[in-house]
C-alpha cells in the first residue's frame, strides 16, 4: 500500500534530508518501491553521517538523480563551501602580510 504524504502530515517543503517513507511520499510511490529504485541505481545511496538503522537522503541528490544529473554527495552545501573560501583567502592574505 502506497503512504500518501497527505497521511504523513508533511511540511509545505520537502526536508533537504527525508527518510525512505518520507521521499516515496514525496515521490507518490511506496517505500517497497523506493528501496527496489535504490538498489537498482534510479534513486542515489542513502547519504553519510546516518546510523545505518536510520538512512536519510539527501533531496537534492534524489532530484538531481531523477532529473539525470550527477547526484553525488557533498559534505558542504554550495552556500557553505563559498563561506570557506572566503574565510581561506583572508587567511591567506593575512599570512602574506606577516
């Protein structure tokens, strides 16, 4: 039996992390169904960090996937990795002046 998202009482948006019901829900398939698209390589491995007992993906990689683009992990967000560039290169000017 497919869960439908109206049952799960979701938020207006979808989490950037969801679980494997959370993600069928959003997707209207059955969670039986997203573990067969995951072995199968339509839907990317559940992202690092995560007990094995609670496997969360992350939703950009399962968008990215569907849409048929790269869907790798990135341990930073894009926002993210351009606040440590920034940082990096004050500190590399800094260490100029010394």
């Amino acid at each position: 039996m497919t869960t439908r998202k109206l049952n799960l009482h979701l938020p207006a948006r979808t989490p950037a992390f969801v679980s494997r019901e959370v993600g069928a829900a959003e997707l209207g398939i059955s969670p039986a169904t997203w573990d067969e698209w995951v072995r199968a390589g339509h839907l990317p491995p559940p992202a690092p960090g995560f007990p094995v007992s609670t496997p969360r993906w992350r939703w950009l990689d399962v968008d990215r996937k569907l849409a048929g683009e790269t869907a790798e992990f990135t341990a930073l967000e894009p926002y993210l990795a351009g606040i440590d560039k920034i940082r990096g290169s004050k500190k590399d000017s800094g260490s100029d002046a010394a």
